[in-house]
C-alpha cells in the first residue's frame, strides 16, 4: 500500500507525511488489516535493496532512513536524488515500528529488516545529542543547525530502537542505548532551555530568545518512555505555547506567524483538558473563518486564517493524536 503525498509534491509514500498522519491510523487499529503496517512495508522492502524482485534495480546505500519512493505512482527514485532528511526519517520509522510491535506485540514482520533498523538506530546514536544542519519535515523553512525539536524526535528515535532490542530480547544493547539516550536528553535541556520568568525551549541550541513547538514529544508519551524527558519539560513548553497565541492559533515557531493545523493537533493531545480545548478551538476557528475555501489545508496564518500552502494532505490524521494518546495510555 502506498500513500500520496497530495497537493505539496505529489511524491509516494513520504516517511514525514506518513508519520503526522499516523496517529489515524495507529489509533484506529486493526490487527487483521492495518493500513499502516502496510504502508511502512515498502519503504522497508525499498530501504533494504529489495527491488529487483519487483523488476526494479534501485541500490539503497544511506545510513539513514529514506524521504520517500518516487513520485506518483512510480517508486524508482535512486537515493542520491532523496530529499535528506537523515534524523528526521529515521526516527519517524523507527518510532512507527516501535508502536506496531507494542500494539502486536509481534516482532516476526521485521524479522527480514533487522540489520536495517540497526544501520538507522546506531546513526540516530552517533549523530545526537547536536544534529548537524540539515532539513526536518517542515522543510519550507530550509536546513538548520542544533535544530532541538529536531533533537527530540531523534532521541525518541534512538529510545524506540532500544525498545525494539528489548523486544528482541537483546537486552546488553538495549540498555546501553538507553543510557546514551538519558544522557543526551539530559545534555537537550541543558543547551536548549531560554527564559528567565518563562522557561521554555529554543528554536535552535545556540539561538536565544527563540522556541518552536515541540511536538516530538507526542510518542514519548504515547510509547510511555518516562526515562527519556520528564512531565515536566512537557508541561513546561505547553505552557508557555499558551503565551503565544494568535487569533487562529499558535505560531509554528518565532520566525513567521503562520503554523501547521497538525503539529498543533499534536501538541494539544498532551496538553491538560483546558489546552487542548484552546487549541482545538483554535484550529476550529481558522477552519471555519478561513476565506479560502479549498479542501482542509494544514499550512495557514495564525493572524488571517489564510491559506499558505498545501490542501487535502494526509497529514490531517494527526487530528486523531489526543485519541491515540488516549487509547495508549489505558492500554
């Protein structure tokens, strides 16, 4: 199964498109049939040279996870023509697996992947606490350095990999890799925390008087990863989100005044009642006070409502996050 990256390119099967709208699917879960496991398949089958059996020859040789397939319908794209995303894709797999053996509890399907996952999970290692200056999944902002939102999807990465070890019984590196990763979070806090009388995170480590959502802190909670970060630095930034909100939401970060309609889904699901009914009501009021009438976008102003780019995109399952959330918490 593949998904259309619609509206913004039209690539298949993007990794950081599949990943904003897998809270739809990994809430709505079906161990008979999942969309999901089905969509991940053939970007693992891409990533680890398995194309000649579909009468393709596409050698996949990055140390990271791949950006996506091709462009629709057509999945040939040789790696050297990849959009890089190293840090970012490699945690958007990593995770999304880690989530689908923790729903199974069944690691057979990555049985044929595991030297894969291990070239993903040790560049995650090797490359944290710092990310070097590359490009995450808002990619209309360009490359950046010491990126920390960044920095924590890849820590969540490098633990969702540790977790799959757990799982593999492969218990010495498991714990290892945990340690590192305690260890890096600890380093996060340390060079990305800004503000006096309100604490909060940067945009970038060695950028002061800046912040951005964090919304990769949403399969933290979600995958219960309680020794990586702490509540506290979670309730710390949705509190100070709550000091910055415009009239159709809160900005994505302090560069511009638009915001995606998705990662502030994300950030509401770990908010208190009361913040994720603000936000809500704030995605709610740009929706319905937009004036440009085209299918749901996720990139508009947060002082106009007005449309910025992109319409239709998968990326609108993360409206499903608090769900997900929800559903794994009881789980």
């Amino acid at each position: 199964m593949f998904m259309k990256e619609i509206s913004s390119d039209g690539d298949v099967s993007t990794v950081d498109v599949v990943y904003p709208a897998s809270p739809l699917f990994l809430w709505n879960y079906n161990h008979s049939f999942s969309p999901i496991k089905l969509i991940l398949l053939p970007i693992l089958n891409y990533a680890n040279n398995e194309t000649a059996k579909y009468g393709l020859n596409v050698p996949y040789n990055l140390s990271w996870a791949p950006h996506h397939l091709g462009t629709w319908p057509v999945c040939d794209l040789p790696p050297n023509r990849q959009e890089q995303m190293p840090m970012e894709e490699s945690g958007n797999m990593l995770i999304m697996l880690a989530y689908l053996v923790k729903r199974d509890g069944d690691l057979s399907f990555l049985e044929p992947y595991w030297n894969l996952l291990s070239i993903w999970g040790q560049y995650l290692a090797a490359s944290l606490p710092d990310p070097e200056d590359q490009l995450c999944t808002d990619d209309f902002e360009g490359p950046s350095p010491h990126n920390s939102n960044l920095a924590v999807k890849g820590m969540v990465g490098l633990r969702a990999y540790a977790y799959l070890l757990e799982k593999k019984k492969e218990t010495k590196e498991a714990e290892e890799l945990q340690k590192m990763d305690l260890n890096f979070t600890k380093i996060w806090w340390l060079d990305s925390m800004d503000g006096l009388t309100e604490l909060h995170s940067r945009l970038q480590y060695n950028l002061h008087d800046t912040w951005s959502l964090k919304y990769n802190f949403l399969f933290r909670q979600v995958m219960n990863f309680t020794d990586i970060f702490t509540d506290e630095d979670i309730t710390r930034e949705l509190n100070f989100y709550m000091t910055r909100i415009n009239e159709f939401g809160i900005p994505l970060d302090d560069r511009q005044a638009y915001t995606k309609a998705d990662w502030q889904m994300w950030v509401a699901a770990m908010g208190t009642q009361d913040q994720f009914e603000t936000i809500t009501d704030l995605v709610y009021s740009f929706a319905d006070k937009t004036p440009n009438m085209v299918p749901m976008t996720d990139w508009y102003y947060t002082f106009t409502a007005e449309l910025k780019g992109f319409r239709a995109r998968p990326v609108v399952g993360g409206f499903f996050s608090r769900m997900l959330l929800n559903y794994a918490v009881k789980a």
